[in-house]
C-alpha cells in the first residue's frame, strides 16, 4: 500500500504543483500564523503590516510530512513560542485538526498522532521533538477564519497579553 501512496503522491506534485509557501516577518517577533491550505489568505497576511508583527506565515496541507516540516521548523526558531492556526482545513487531510491533536495528545508507539481523524497522520519526527514542540508553543484555534481584520484582532490581542 506504501508503494501507491508514495505514486500517487509522486503524480500529485506533477498534476497539482504546490510551492513550499513561508514568508518571514519580524526575527524578534513569538508569534507565527498558519493558514492550513488558504493560500489567498496566505498571501493576504504576507502583503500586510501583520508582517511587521509576526515572525512568519506558512501554510499547512498534510497531517504527515506538513505536520513534521512545521515541528521541524519551529523548534529550530526558539523565539517563537505561538501560532495562530486559521483558514480552512484542508479537505480529507484534516492537517489543522491534526495539529492540535498532536500538541495535545502526543503519538502514540507507532508515531500516530493520538486523537487525530486524518487519515494517515504518522510522523517521522522524534517524540523528543514533539515534546519540545509541545513545551515551547501554545496554539490559537482559529480554524475556518478567514478575514484578515480578524486575525489582526486576533494578532494585537496577543501583543497585548
């Protein structure tokens, strides 16, 4: 089944080509925001004075391999210490869902994240970098916000606390 997937996975990246979206923001700055798979909003905050207020936006499609650059990412970063998860989820993969089940629940012996109704969400990264992860960020559900004024509310909010 492994061998399929990693095809059809292969022929994705050549019929539906997705560019690694990140934009950097402000070095100093703790917060970060993910757009899940709400690449117009993305783009939005990435042309915006929010970008003077955030470390960085990305966007997050997959409960496995997204979910493992985004740890990856940010632990490596020790100034960031929240995300603001908001757009829409990405349909079938659930990876905002994901997300917040990991940070809750940890995986499981089989590097399941625990919880998660996606349907493959295993990682590879390590249970010691997921408990790093889960020590160094506290996560804003805004899941299926898509106004950008909302989530500069949201964003001056935490600048303020």
């Amino acid at each position: 089944m492994n061998i399929i997937e990693n095809i059809v996975g292969e022929i994705c990246k050549i019929v539906l080509p997705i560019n690694e979206e990140i934009f950097f923001g402000n070095p100093k700055s703790q917060i970060s925001i993910c757009t899940l798979s709400s690449m117009k909003l993305l783009r939005e905050i990435s042309n915006s004075s929010l970008m003077s207020e955030i470390a960085l936006v990305g966007r997050l499609l997959s409960e496995n391999k997204g979910i493992d650059s985004l740890i990856k990412h940010v632990i490596s970063k020790k100034n960031i210490k929240t995300i603001l998860i908001c757009g829409k989820d990405t349909m079938g993969h659930r990876s905002g869902h994901s997300l917040l089940k990991l940070h809750e629940n940890g995986v499981d012996s089989n590097s399941r994240i625990i919880g998660s109704s996606s349907p493959d969400p295993v990682l590879t990264i390590t249970k010691s970098e997921i408990q790093i992860f889960q020590k160094q960020i506290i996560i804003i559900n805004k899941i299926g916000e898509t106004n950008i004024s909302e989530i500069k509310h949201s964003i001056n909010s935490l600048l303020k606390t």
